[in-house]
C-alpha cells in the first residue's frame, strides 16, 4: 500500500528535513526522536522572475 499525500497549495512546495530548530525556544528538533525518518514542511515560493 503506498502513502499518497495530497499536493502542496497553490504558491507553496514541500521541503523534506531530518531535523530543525524550534523558533520559540530555540531547541533542534530531530525526527528520529519522533519514529520518523524526515519532517515535511510546507513552506512558501517566491517565483519572481528579475
């Protein structure tokens, strides 16, 4: 059975990381702490063309 996620909105693009820092407190926050291989994010893209 495959895990077929639904596409990013419109203006946005899924960026895949094994770790990053918490914004409030400032901690790194490791996926394998939580079972996972890699957290997905949804962050936003700035395609302006210069």
């Amino acid at each position: 059975m495959s895990r077929k996620s639904p596409s990013a909105p419109e203006g946005y693009e899924y960026i895949y990381v094994t770790h990053y820092r918490h914004a409030k407190s400032g901690k790194v926050i490791y996926a394998r702490n939580y079972g996972k291989k890699v957290f997905r994010l949804c962050v936003p893209v700035n395609r302006t063309e210069k």
